[in-house]
C-alpha cells in the first residue's frame, strides 16, 4: 500500500485571474512566464497550465508502513492527467531501510505519482547520514531499486570527513578528508555502497603525520622519535571506476575493458610516488579511520613523481606501457602493497627493481621510502643483461 500525504494552499490555476476576468481562459504560456520562465525538470508539460498550484508544499511517500521520502517547496505544480509535479527551491530527505535520512536540496523536482520515482534538477546537493556531501546538477531515487542515481553523463563530486566505519563522528583536531570527482555514480541504500561510473579521480587527504601520531599516541612523543618524512599527506588515484564500499572501509578502482590496453591503467599520486597498475584497492578500515593500505596489482609499474605528473594531468588518458621515458630509477612488479603507516611498499610476483642498466629481481622487495633503501629477498643482480 502506498500512502500520500499532502499539505499546503492550493490553487486551482485554470481560474487563476492573472489580471484577466474570471471567464476568461488562462494562457499557458503567460502563466509559465509569470513563475519563473524555462523549467530545468524535464517532462513538463509546457503547452499547458498547471491543473494546481500550491504554495509551501508538503508530501511524504510511505509503501508498507515505511517511510520512503519526504519532501517540501515553496511551490508545487500538479498535473493530474499526466499524473507529474512539478515543484520549485525544493529540499527532500531520502530514507534508507534503518530509517536513516539522505538529505536533498534542489532548484527543482519532479514527481512522478505512478511509480513514486522523484527527480532533483539544478544545484542538487545531498548530505549522506555520516554526513558526507555529494553534489550534482541531476538526482534520481527510485525507491523500488532503493537507489539514489546520478545517471551518465551528469558530473558528480564529493566531498566530506573521512568518518570512522561504525559513522562515528571524530573531533576537529583529526579530521582526514575523502572527495571524489566522477561522471556518473549511484550509492545503493540498503549496503551503503556508492559507485563511481567514469573518469574517477579520488583524493585522500590526511592529517599532518606529526599531528596524526600525536593523536593516536593520545599526545605523548614517539618512543622511536621518527618524523615519517615520507608519509603522504595527500593520495590522488584515478580509474575508470570506483566502488566505495563505506561499511567495509575500502574502495576498490577499476578499469573499462573499452579503454585501450595501452590505457588501461589506475594511476597513483603521492607527493613524492607516481604508481600505476591494472586495478587498485585503498583501505581505511582501521579504528582511526584514515588512510593506511594501498595495493595496485597487474603490471604495476611505482617511480618518482615528476613535475609533469599532476592532478591536472590524472584527467588525461595517456599511453603507459613499455619503460618511462626519462626516468633512470623504478620498480615494477605483479602486486605491490603501500602501507602507509610504516612508508613501506613491498613488490610481490616477479618484481625487478632498475637503475640505469642494472636490474636487480628477487622473491619479493621491500622500498623504504624514508630512506629509499631496497630490501630484496632472494635476489639476483644484473648489469645490461649479464648476471
């Protein structure tokens, strides 16, 4: 059973005066003109006038005893043919199934009576329950698919604290930072997953690695004194997909089989560290919340960050296979693991290690990147293709 609640003054606008007689027949058109010109909602009739107009609209949407959505607007235009609304400077809370409220604000939305399907246009902005922040010109819940849709080709950011996996808040001396760029994405109510459709670029901010250990230690020193100089303040990766997997603390990124071979690479930004591989995943599912562990596996490929390797740069496909030119020292390996909290990256599956015509292979190799020492286990040294 669906149930619809609806509260405002209405207007029934086909005797609406407009500075005409009550006999006379209301003009559509000067009547679109007179609320405000062009509609952003699609779908709207426009050789038509409203059948109703309500000021300072109310409606909320329950199926089975639960509540779906709720939302208000300064004004809303009904058309009971077509069974759609039409309503303006909208905000909406979005519930998912433990009742925990998306909120929506909007220029305009659509709602389409049949279905229960509502449409946000226009400077759309949605404040998840762990307060996150997702910002688009387009939205769209369905609320049999319990979704929240921002369909391709619409552009989406994000932006918000990195909260801990339980959704617990943390104080303003620790706040890492999560904010993604993408076009296309949908977050799932039910698991708490978001999706990320194409060119992704995501950024993982930290705290100061000073201030981050002062937190975790509750403000006593380091018993070894270490300042963590190599410690990455800032992470940007970018693929051609992302699943956010909130719950879990993790995002794994991917790439489209659409995109050529020579292509097809998730590439990584630290400060010092340009990384590339097939695929990547980046955890932060400890207590603390922050970034701790990265992986990138499938002709992985980690050197030093060059000038020309920026964030500008991650939105532009490049050719990556094959040595990089210009660059006298890198590893490469099947699989290699950042961890974040020691500044170690440990390269498994057949990792070699090159600088200038010597190659350096072992089981596995362990980069220290405070000191750029290598650790390799079992390993075997070359020099231009002798042992």
């Amino acid at each position: 059973m669906v149930l619809i609640i609806l509260q405002g003054v209405a207007f029934q606008t086909k005797w609406l005066e407009l500075g005409q007689s009550r006999n006379a027949p209301v003009d559509a058109m000067s009547l679109m003109k007179q609320s405000g010109g062009p509609n952003l909602a699609t779908g709207i009739p426009t050789d038509k006038a409203p059948d109703y107009t309500i000021q300072q609209f109310s409606f909320i949407s329950t199926f089975s005893g639960r509540k779906e959505w709720r939302v208000v607007s300064d004004e809303a235009q009904l058309y009971k043919e077509e069974g759609v609304n039409h309503l303006k400077k909208v905000r909406a809370w979005i519930y998912n199934p433990q009742g925990e409220a998306t909120e929506v604000t909007a220029l305009e939305a659509k709602y389409i009576q049949s279905s229960r399907v509502i449409e946000l246009f226009g400077s759309v902005v949605a404040q998840l329950p762990d307060g996150f922040i997702v910002k688009s010109d387009y939205l769209l819940h369905d609320p049999q698919r319990k979704t929240i849709e921002f369909p391709l080709p619409w552009p989406v950011i994000g932006d918000g604290t990195q909260l801990k996996p339980s959704g617990e808040k943390r104080s303003d001396a620790f706040q890492p930072k999560l904010s993604f760029s993408a076009v296309g994405g949908s977050l799932h109510l039910k698991t708490n997953q978001v999706q990320l459709f194409s060119q992704v670029i995501v950024t993982l901010d930290r705290p100061d690695a000073e201030r981050t250990e002062t937190a975790l230690r509750e403000k006593r020193p380091s018993p070894t004194g270490r300042k963590h100089p190599g410690v990455p303040d800032r992470t940007l990766i970018s693929a051609d997909r992302a699943l956010l997997l909130k719950k879990e603390g993790r995002i794994q990124f991917t790439m489209s089989d659409q995109t050529p071979i020579a292509q097809r690479f998730v590439r990584i930004l630290q400060p010092r560290t340009y990384a590339r591989g097939r695929k990547a995943t980046a955890d932060f599912s400890q207590s603390n919340g922050i970034l701790h562990w990265l992986s990138l596996d499938d002709d992985v490929l980690i050197k030093e960050r060059s000038s020309a390797e920026t964030e500008e740069s991650l939105k532009s496909p490049t050719n990556q296979t094959g040595r990089p030119p210009n660059v006298a020292q890198y590893i490469t390996s099947g699989r290699a693991e950042f961890d974040i909290d020691t500044d170690q990256v440990t390269f498994k599956v057949f990792p070699q290690a090159y600088q200038g015509d010597s190659t350096l292979t072992g089981d596995w190799m362990i980069l220290h990147r405070e000191t750029d020492v290598v650790e390799v286990i079992n390993g075997n040294a070359y020099n231009a293709g002798s042992p």
